[in-house]
C-alpha cells in the first residue's frame, strides 16, 4: 500500500526548520463538541497556536491517509459527519478510506509517527467511574508514545483517582501547570496531586527534556480550566445515574452531551476555552523546548 502518513506542506516544513509544531486532535469535532461550538473549538484552537508563532497540526484519516495538519475544509468534512477513530481503528479507517476523526491515544500515536512531541487537547480518557474495566486507550498510549499531552486533566466523567493509579502504574508523569492538584476538567480542584509542579514553559521544557532522556514515554502536563463551573460534578453525578444502555465509546459523549443539557450549555463554552488555552499554552513549552536545543 501507500505510504498512510500524509504530512501537509506547511507542518513539513515547520519540523524541518525547527517551529514550534503542536497537534489537535479531531474528536472534538466528530463526536465531543455540538456545532457551532465544535469548529470554534478546532479553529481558535489553530489560532491560538499561529498567535504563539507554533504551527497547528491537526489531525484525522481522509481519503485513505492520516493526515497531520488540515485545512478548514477538512475540518468541515469532519463536523459533518466522521467515524470515532481510536489507535486500534487506524488501520481499518486507512483501509475503509472512512471520514475519521481521531482521539487522544490516534493522535498521539500520529504525532509521534509525524515527528511532533507535543499535542494540546481538552480532557484525557481514563479508567470509568464504577467500571474500572472500561479504561481508554489514551492511557496506554501514554505509556508507550513519547508526546507531552496538555489537557485540563481528565475528563470529569471519569474516575480520576483510579485514572491517576494506572498513569502511576504506567510510569507516566503527570506535571502540574501551575497548580499542585490534578484539574477536574471542569474544575482546578480535584483533591489529587500531581507527580511534579511547573510555572513556567521554559521550567516545563527543561522537566520533558529530562523526562525523554531517562526513558519516559508520555507525559501529561495537566493545566487549571481558565474558569471553574462550580456544580460541574453534581451534574456529572446526575448524568451518570442517568446513562443506561450505553457502552464502549458512545459512553463518552453520551455524557457529556447531558451534562452541556444539565448545564444549559454552561459547560460547551468552557469546553471551548479550556481547549484553546491549553493549546496556547503548549505552544508556549513547545517553543522554550526547541530553545533548548
């Protein structure tokens, strides 16, 4: 077959000439976001990065490659109707030449392929809150991809304690982006703490740097939301008491679908701001990386 990685040309050359280059994943345009709040979250996401001086690289399979780096028709493509692609459907979304919109542990894996150590997103998967089978496969990845994750931790619905036992487990650190406690998506505050702390990018780089050079795979630098939705977990609590027949990866954002109900779409706007600021604040530790060198 073809060569499936296709790398546009401005990501290309951005890797080559040493630009901060950060990649976005597309779930949240497929499955995690309601339009319009979808593509604003992609689009000032890749603003944000253009505004730090990073190049976005946003990721999905179209027309039989996973592409890195699109343009806003692709990501049109996408909201308009695109499969859930995970790091174990690649292969078949590749080969079925399906509209894929790709999560954490697919983008990741692609970023990885392309050459990119660093990837902004909103929430990690994790480990299920009651189910602690249901794990996601971002967290395997992390344990095995060498990219720095920048997210507002895990995702709220999920078992956050459980989730950090397993990044533990799998020899993942978990930096604190100014904040000691890991972020509850929706909330800094979640009452775990972080394996380290970082307050500045050039603090966060150096951390990385030394991380890869002693044989750390993932990272995850977990970043406070820029607002706090104060009854944001008496809503997920409701919503998972409500969920019944739903399993595998419609769970996800079944819930949080109801929780942008419960919230009157309180929490669709957070979503938004929250993805773009860690966007711009990977963009940030990407550039005092290369500076490194």
């Amino acid at each position: 077959m073809s060569e499936p990685l296709q790398i546009s040309e401005e990501v290309a050359d951005a890797l080559a000439t040493g630009r901060p280059v950060v990649a976005l994943e597309t779930s949240i345009v497929g499955q995690g976001l309601p339009p319009p709040h979808n593509l604003r979250a992609a689009l000032e996401s890749e603003a944000a990065i253009r505004h730090e001086g990073g190049v976005p690289a946003t990721v999905a399979v179209l027309d039989g490659r996973l592409r890195v780096g699109l343009s806003d028709a692709d990501l049109e493509r996408i909201a308009a109707g695109a499969v859930k692609v995970s790091s174990r459907d690649l292969g078949a979304a590749i080969a079925k030449c399906e509209v894929g919109a790709t999560t954490v542990a697919a983008t990741m894996r692609a970023a990885a392929m392309a050459g990119i150590r660093f990837f902004a997103t909103g929430g990690i998967g994790g480990v299920h809150r009651g189910h602690p089978e249901d794990q996601s496969a971002d967290l395997g990845e992390l344990g095995t991809t060498q990219v720095a994750v920048f997210c507002a931790g895990a995702k709220i619905i999920l078992d956050l304690p459980v989730t950090l036992e397993r990044l533990e487990s799998l020899g993942v650190p978990v930096l604190g982006y100014m904040c000691d406690e890991f972020p509850a998506f929706y909330s800094a505050h979640s009452g775990c703490p972080v394996s380290a702390r970082v307050d500045t990018p050039e603090e966060t780089a150096r951390i990385i740097e030394a991380s890869w050079a002693t044989g750390a795979h993932g990272l995850v630098v977990a970043i406070p939301p820029p607002a706090e939705m104060e009854d944001a977990e008496k809503l997920v609590e409701l919503a998972v008491k409500e969920l019944t027949g739903v399993s595998g990866p419609q769970v996800t954002p079944r819930l949080l679908a109801r929780v942008a109900e419960l919230s009157d779409g309180r929490s669709l706007d957070l979503n938004v701001d929250l993805v773009v600021n860690n966007a711009r604040i990977a963009t940030r530790v990407a550039g005092a990386y290369a500076g490194l060198a």
